[in-house]
C-alpha cells in the first residue's frame, strides 16, 4: 500500500501518543526479531533524531556499544557529516518509525555500498519495499501522526 506523504503530517493528523512502556516492548521486539534472526553486526546507525533513543535500547539489548548517526535533520541528510563507513563492516540502521518512506529512501541510497539491515519500532503499513532486511515492531496500518515520548514538552 503506498500513500501521498501529504496524508499524514504533525499539523492536521490525528495523534496517537507512544508511551515510553510501548517503547520499550517495541525495542524489545526488535531486538528479539534481530537475535532470531542471528544475525551480528558490528555498528549500529541511528538516523538523527527519531532513531537516537531507539538506537541506545536496541544497542542495550543487543549488547553493543558501537553506535554512530547518520545525519537528518528536517528531511534532509547531510552526506558531508556522514560518519566513515568500511565496506567490511556489517550495519543496523535505526530509525523509530518507516512512516512516508521519504527519509529511508534517502538513508538506503547513501547506504547502498554498505551491507545493512534496517530497524524501525513502528512502520506505516505491512508494504515491502525491497529493500533488504527490516526489523519491525509493530506495525500502524493507519494515518494518525504518532508522538513519540522523547518528541512531548513535557517528559513524564
């Protein structure tokens, strides 16, 4: 299923809030889909800044201490502040949500050289896009906007 990415957006959407508990079982879940999976990989990528904290907790479970960013910021990568990758190096990217597909679009292309998986606690809808091995925790199949606890005014 493919959707306009002017269908969902933080201003007009409805909310749905994630919870730090929910984040934590989604973290969980992925972790647990990637030790099935057995496989290893030596750095884990958070995209900046959705996949920071996602990154850290499925680092935790995954008993990795390795954790570089790949930087987005307002939709945009800055491939000029991308950390140096080795071609010899297995990666996990993570980010919290594969939600328009905008951003991974960019992420996979600049990783395409690379031998990566990818990691999101949520996506939008159960669609393949080919891309490789994904991680999912959960998956949304709706059009609400979701506010990720680290993304509240008010953390509690």
């Amino acid at each position: 299923m493919t959707f306009k990415k002017e269908e969902v957006n933080e201003k007009s959407s409805p909310k749905e809030y994630c919870s730090w508990g929910e984040v934590g079982l989604l973290t969980q879940i992925v972790a647990a889909k990637i030790q099935s999976s057995n496989k290893k990989y030596d750095v884990i990528l958070g995209i900046t800044n959705g996949g920071i904290i996602p990154s850290r907790l499925i680092a935790l479970q995954l008993d990795m201490d390795h954790i570089q960013f790949i930087p987005v910021r307002n939709k945009k990568l800055y491939l000029d502040e991308m950390p140096q990758l080795a071609t010899d190096k297995k990666y996990l990217v993570v980010d919290e949500i594969y939600d328009t597909g905008e951003t991974f679009t960019k992420v996979h292309c600049a990783m395409q050289n690379f031998d990566c998986d990818y990691a999101f606690l949520m996506r939008r809808f159960n669609d393949t896009n080919g891309n490789g091995t994904a991680f999912i925790g959960k998956i949304l199949n709706h059009y609400k906007w979701i506010v990720f606890p680290w993304e509240q005014k008010t953390l509690s």
